[in-house]
C-alpha cells in the first residue's frame, strides 16, 4: 500500500505489517511500530468507514480515528477481543446488548443510506464485477448462482421495513470486548437506515452455526425489541448477503 507521507511518518518507516489477525477480513492491514498498534484500510470502503465512525463517535463505543488521508484510513488497536472469546450465554448476551445500542438511535439524525434499494445495487454491482464466490454460499444455497439469487431476491421483496440505524455486518467478530466497559463496535463501512432484519439475520446465522440456540436465546433476551420474528425477512436479508 502506498501511504500518503503524513501517515508514513506517523506509522513510522521501520513498522511491521500483517493480515494475520484476528477477524481478519482482506481488508484491514494490522501495524505494529514499537508499543503502538494501528489498522490500517483504504480505498472507497475506507472513505466510507471514515465518514461512518466520525459519525458515531460519542453515540456507541467505537475505535479511536488517528488519521485519514487519499482514502487511506488509520485506526487505533482497541487491545480487546472480539464477543466470539464469550461462552455461548455471554456472547448472546453482548450482541444483544450492544445491538439494542445501536438500533435504538434516531434513524432521523443518522445520514448514511442501508436501505435494499442501495443494497440491491451494490449487490448488482458484485456480481457483474466477478466478486461473489459461490462456494462460500450457506450450505441450503449450493447450487445456485449469483444471478438466481439476485432474481429470487428481486422477486420476494419485502414490502415492509422496520427502520434502525443498522451496522450492515453484525458479526460476533465486529463486536470487541474490553476487560472493562463498553464493547466497541468496529468495521462500519456498511452502516446506515436499513430495516433491523439485515442485522438480525446475520447474527442469527453466526450465533446459531457456530455457538449454539442458548445464544440466540440470551441474544434475544438482551436485544429486547421485537416481539416475535418474522422468518420471511430473517431469510431474505441471510440471502442477499449471499450478494455482498
């Protein structure tokens, strides 16, 4: 990556640069320069990223911006594992909770767009730029392609949207957990006005895979704003993230 010279002399010429990190995704660089680490993203992602955590800060817990500039984006370690570390009942627990967080501020003062329109279209873009790797499809979607997915989902939109500030990637690792205070919600790039189902199918998917139905359950429990769950919805956003 070719760094502006402001953030080369920030980072400092002799630092080491690794993908190999936690929850590591391609698309955040881990830098260590002596006792200080920094991740280090760019590009459009980034830019998004960028606008997204100066927005957020002071509403919910989320990494410290060291600094910005030509799309390349500098952030600062949290030092704290993500909720995946939890046992089942406390990972639930602590998505629950920091879900709730997020879904409960003003959609009104939130100025990014999440919504399936937008989604649609970038999803459309995916797939016609080559990047959508059918064998990372859910086992229930092998055997079918991009563009049978992209049709099916154009053919069963919902007609009804229940509207949150939505992070648009809720995974356990996207939730770090401090010894002591608040998580800290990370990799935002996505975030904005969407209906609250494209978070709570993805974090359904990955508590009930991967750490079982209690979970789901204490997640639930903690998330406290949905009566009951509408399953329709539930699988129409676990598929189009097919997409993204």
């Amino acid at each position: 990556m070719q760094l502006p010279d402001r953030l080369r002399r920030l980072i400092g010429q002799d630092a080491s640069w690794s993908t190999d990190h936690e929850g590591a995704s391609g698309t955040a660089l881990r830098v260590v320069s002596g006792s200080k680490v920094f991740y280090v993203k760019h590009g459009p992602l980034a830019s998004a990223e960028h606008l997204r955590l100066g927005w957020l800060h002071g509403r919910v817990p989320v990494p410290e911006v060291v600094a910005f500039e030509d799309d390349v984006l500098v952030i600062a370690d949290v030092g704290a594992p993500s909720s995946e570390a939890a046992a089942p009942a406390d990972i639930g627990a602590v998505l629950g909770r920091t879900l709730r967080m997020l879904h409960e501020l003003p959609v009104t003062e939130c100025p990014f767009d999440g919504g399936l329109p937008a989604v649609l279209e970038r999803a459309r873009a995916n797939i016609r730029d080559g990047l959508v790797d059918p064998d990372d499809f859910d086992a229930d979607h092998i055997g079918l392609t991009p563009e049978m997915i992209y049709e099916r989902l154009l053919a069963t939109r919902p007609h009804v949207a229940d509207l949150v500030v939505a992070h648009g990637d809720y995974t356990p690792s996207n939730v770090l957990v401090p010894a002591s205070g608040e998580p800290v919600v990370i990799d935002v790039p996505a975030l904005g006005v969407a209906d609250r189902y494209r978070d709570l199918a993805i974090v359904h998917r990955d508590l009930s895979e991967d750490h079982g139905p209690t979970a789901w359950e204490e997640f639930l429990s903690a998330y406290a704003l949905v009566d009951h769950i509408d399953e329709e919805r539930m699988y129409y956003y676990r598929l189009l993230d097919e997409l993204l």
